[in-house]
C-alpha cells in the first residue's frame, strides 16, 4: 500500500461516504429492512473500515471488501434470499453507473483520474461542488429505479414482493455480466486511450442493467403466469368444493321435505283410524313415527 496520509480521509469523505450512505438508504428502501440498527451499524463500520483500512484504490483487498459491504444488505428484509439477492445485484450495477460519469467528469476537469489523490486534493472544492451535484443526481436515480422495481412487483416501504426468485433464475444475472465482462477485457486491451476506455465502461455498465432488466421482466412474466395458473387452479378448487357443499345441502332439503310428506301423511292416517276407534293401532302408529324422529 502507499504511504497513508490525511488526504485519502478528505477526499474519501467528500466523495466515498456520502455515496455509500445514499446507497445503503436507496436499498434499505427497496429491501425494506426491519432489522435497522443493525443493518445501519454494519454499514458504518463498513465506511470506517474503508476509510481508514481499505483506502487504497485498485488493491484486491479494497475491492473484495467493498463488494461485500454493498451485498450486505441480502442479509436483512422480509423477501425470499433470492429475490433480495437479485434486487441488491442491480442496485450494485446502478451504483456502478453512477460512478462512472462522475469520474468521466472529473477527468474533463481536472485531466486526472479520481483515484490520483494527489491532484484531488490541492482541488478540492471544486471535487466538492462537483460530488454534491452528484449526489443528487444519484439520488433521483435510486428514486426513479425504487419506481421501476414497484412497478415489478418488488418490495418497497414494508410491502412483500409477490415474485419469487430461484437459484436458477440467478444464475442468469452473473453469466450474462461475466460473458460481457469478458467482451469488454478484450475491447480494451486494443484500446489505449483512457476517456474512450471510461466511456466503453460505462456503456457496458449500461448494457449490464438493460440485460439484467431483460432478464428480470423475463422472470417477472412467468412469475406472473404461474400466478395465475395457481389462481384459477385455487378458484377451480374452491368452485369444486362450493359445488359439493351445494349438493349436500340439496340432499338435506330432499330429505327434510320428504320427512315432511311423510309425517303428513302418517298425521293423517292416524287421525284416519282415531275416527275409525281404532285407539290401538292409532297409539302404535304415533309411537313408530316418535322412534323414527329420535
């Protein structure tokens, strides 16, 4: 690592944290994290462990601790692991779209990349200005892809998404970034100029969220299909159950109503045979009727 110094801390404070915070509120939204205090302290001991131990840019360690601080978030919300892991997947690509141009920028200042520290810092308000306008714009963003994602059907402010991923649903995610990923190695590998290698970068970056997209709306419609094949399977059921329930009523109704002819006409025979003298036979016939009835 380089010699560590207090530029690393402003610039990274400027530009690195409020990023991150942005990010970590955005899908919190979209994953609508119960467990708060939580999922807040993980994300700020995060940022201080970025801050003060993992600050070199391009360093393995940087990289593999930044990517474990975004997807900590499949960690917490109510949603399936699957379909949290796929919402957190395209927040990390938003995020990674939201970097680029800020660097492209950046460069058209200053004639320097982001990570030469050396040159941000003797220049530092502008850095600032140009990362507040950034932050807003991130911020409408993460506001208009939250739109996109309840649109979907996913979870946001406490509701529970009504589409469930799969592992092999997944998979799609990562194979589709790998094979562009790949493509773009070799593109740049042929290509020395930075800013034309920053702005493929960043086209890339924006194929990985239409493919994803795709992908997702490709889930989303069989998801939304094998609903409502359950749906009518269940409203089949449910008909099929009225239908017998409806059926036993009806046989009840016979059965009460031919109860009913019988005792009439069993009243009348008796009331026949009382008129006759026969007392007796009358007597028995009542008695048999009360067994009947018991």
């Amino acid at each position: 690592m380089l010699e560590y110094d207090f530029e690393h801390v402003a610039v990274m404070l400027v530009s690195g944290v409020p990023a991150q915070v942005l990010f970590a509120y955005a899908v919190s939204r979209y994953l609508a994290v119960e467990r708060k205090a939580l999922y807040w302290a993980v994300q700020i001991v995060g940022m201080v462990l970025m801050v003060f131990a993992f600050w070199e840019i391009g360093s393995w360690q940087r990289i593999v601790f930044a990517y474990a601080l975004a997807f900590s978030p499949i960690l917490f919300g109510p949603m399936p692991f699957w379909t949290r892991l796929v919402v957190t997947f395209m927040s990390v690509i938003v995020m990674a779209l939201t970097e680029f141009p800020f660097s492209f920028a950046w460069m058209v200042i200053s004639g320097e990349p982001v990570a030469n520290y050396d040159v941000v810092y003797p220049r530092l308000a502008e850095f600032t200005l140009l990362s507040i306008v950034n932050l807003v714009i991130v911020f409408l963003i993460y506001v208009g892809f939250g739109k996109l994602l309840k649109h979907l059907g996913l979870s946001r402010d406490g509701s529970v998404s009504n589409q469930t991923f799969t592992v092999v649903n997944f998979l799609w995610f990562p194979a589709v970034q790998l094979a562009l990923a790949l493509l773009m190695n070799r593109v740049c590998e042929s290509v020395s100029d930075e800013p034309l290698v920053t702005g493929m970068s960043v086209a890339v970056i924006g194929l990985f969220f239409l493919t994803d997209l795709v992908i997702l709306l490709a889930v989303a419609i069989s998801a939304r299909k094998q609903a409502i094949e359950a749906r009518s399977q269940a409203l089949e059921e449910r008909i099929d159950a009225s239908t017998k329930e409806f059926r036993g009523v009806a046989q009840e109704v016979e059965q009460v109503a031919r109860l009913r002819h019988d005792v009439r006409n069993h009243v009348l025979v008796v009331e026949a045979l009382w008129k006759r003298g026969d007392v007796d036979e009358a007597r028995e016939m009542c008695r048999q009727l009360q067994q009947e009835f018991e």
